[in-house]
C-alpha cells in the first residue's frame, strides 16, 4: 500500500500505456513506397516514357498516357 514515501506498487491503470500507431512520422506512404511521394512530381508512362505534372488528389495509377493509353505510375 502507498505510504507517501515511495514503496507502493507501480501504477498500473490509464496513462501509463504509449498509445497506438507508430508516430513519430515513421512507416510507409499511403499509396506504398518508402514514404508518400508528396504533391510535387510528375506522373511517367512505363510503356513509352510519356510524362505529365501530378495532379494533387489524383493519383498516377488513375490515369491513362495521352499517348499509348497504358497506366501511368509515380515518377521518383
């Protein structure tokens, strides 16, 4: 039992965990890779090398190269 002094028992109830997740800005980028690649960049086709600007909210895997019409992916 606490006596004031020190030499009760540990806590054990809420506030003592570390929360979830990983924090810290650590982990993958929502759309895979090391990390999120940003809204800057451009998007490139891997068939023909076509590249066109990013569009923020659009990602690359979405759109078709204006000139063969494979899918495009995120440049790097």
């Amino acid at each position: 039992m606490p006596r004031g002094d020190g030499t009760g028992p540990t806590g054990q109830g809420p506030g003592t965990g570390r929360g979830k997740g990983l924090g810290r800005g650590q982990g993958r980028g929502r759309m895979g890779g090391p990390f999120g690649a940003g809204p800057d960049g451009s998007c490139v086709c891997p068939n023909c090398g076509t590249t066109v600007p990013h569009n923020v909210g659009q990602p690359c895997n979405q759109l078709s190269c204006p000139k063969c019409g494979a899918k495009m992916t995120r440049a790097i």
